[in-house]
C-alpha cells in the first residue's frame, strides 16, 4: 500500500473518530470504552493482514531464490559441457 494512501487513510479514520465522539448521544466514558473496543479491533485485523502480506512474500522471495539457484546451476552444467566439447554445442 502506498504510504500517502495509509496516510490519507489513517487521517480519515481521527476526523472520524473526533466528529463521532463530537455527536455521539452518549457519556465520554462509554463512548471511549467503544472507541478502544474498535481500535482495537482494528489494530488485530492490520496485524493479521500484515502477517500474513510478510509471510506471502517470504514465500515469493524463498521460490525466487530457488528458482535461481536452479538457473545457476543449469547454466554451470552447460558451460561445463561446453567446455567438454558436449554434443549441444558440437561442431558440424
């Protein structure tokens, strides 16, 4: 996510916040109890979206270097054939 995106997203939710807290029909007290239940609530779901965004990319970056890892050692294998005088690159 773009870092002006989650700005832009993270002031919307403190105007929201403040303008709801401006109105609400209920006692500050309650209302904070509810505020922080939500925040709450939202600090977990950014935690298990951001768990498992790293674990996702852990994973594209392991395969990335298996998948070179196997391409080095292809191309090793073709220069030593080479070197060998190997029938893929044989004369004719």
């Amino acid at each position: 996510m773009d870092r002006n995106v989650f700005g832009c997203f993270l002031l919307g939710v403190g105007v929201g916040v403040g303008i709801g807290m401006l109105i609400a029909p209920e006692p500050g007290e309650q209302l904070y109890g509810r505020v922080k239940a939500r925040t709450d609530d939202g600090m977990d779901f950014f935690k298990q979206r951001f768990s498992a965004l790293k674990a996702s990319a852990e994973h594209l970056v392991g395969k990335g270097k298996h998948t070179l890892r196997e391409r080095r050692l292809d191309e090793e294998a073709l220069d030593r054939m080479d070197g060998e005088g190997g029938p893929l690159l044989s004369t004719v």
